[in-house]
C-alpha cells in the first residue's frame, strides 16, 4: 500500500481534508503518509481471530460524578453578561417564522 503512494495521492487527500500544501510540503507529507501506511501494514498482520472487538483499549468504569442537588448561580449573575435580556430570560435573535 505505502508503495503504491504518489504526490497524486498526497495533493488528493489535501483537497479533501481541504488543506493546501506547498511543493516542499507535499513531499514530506508524501513520506510520513508513507511511513503511516508502513505500521498500517505491519498491524494487518497480526492475528487477530481470538481477540474481541471493543469499544476501549482499557476497561471503563462510569465516570460521572454522583448527582447532588447543589445551589444553582442567581439569576441576575447568569444573566450580567448576556447581550440581551429582560431582566428574567436571555433574549435570542429569532431565527425560526412563527407564521408556519
């Protein structure tokens, strides 16, 4: 696969990711996606038949905090940096027709 990249490959994968890359660019690009696609190589040959897919490298615990009732911010703090209000709402630019 890595022997099969070109500056052809290289300036394509650019415009899609919507990169612009300068000549000098392109050819260094053109060598570390070639060293990338190397170890991509060397991975598709491990065996891999007996091992489960998983969504983690690492088992996961659940990692959200307890949920505690706890004094919420006042309302005028909330409030004092937001462009617009009335005082007891933020007010936002509409941007939906209520006429339907």
């Amino acid at each position: 696969m890595a022997s099969q990249l070109d500056r052809e490959t290289v300036l394509k994968v650019a415009r899609l990711g919507r990169l612009k890359l300068a000549d000098h660019e392109v050819d260094d690009y053109l060598n570390k996606l070639g060293q990338i696609l190397t170890y991509v190589e060397q991975l598709n040959e491990v065996d891999t038949e007996d091992v489960e897919p998983m969504a983690h490298a690492v088992e996961l615990q659940n990692v959200f905090r307890e949920d505690v009732v706890r004094p919420s911010l006042p309302r005028d703090l909330a409030l004092s940096n937001a462009p617009k209000t009335d005082g007891q709402f933020f007010l936002v630019p509409q941007i939906i027709d209520a006429g339907g």
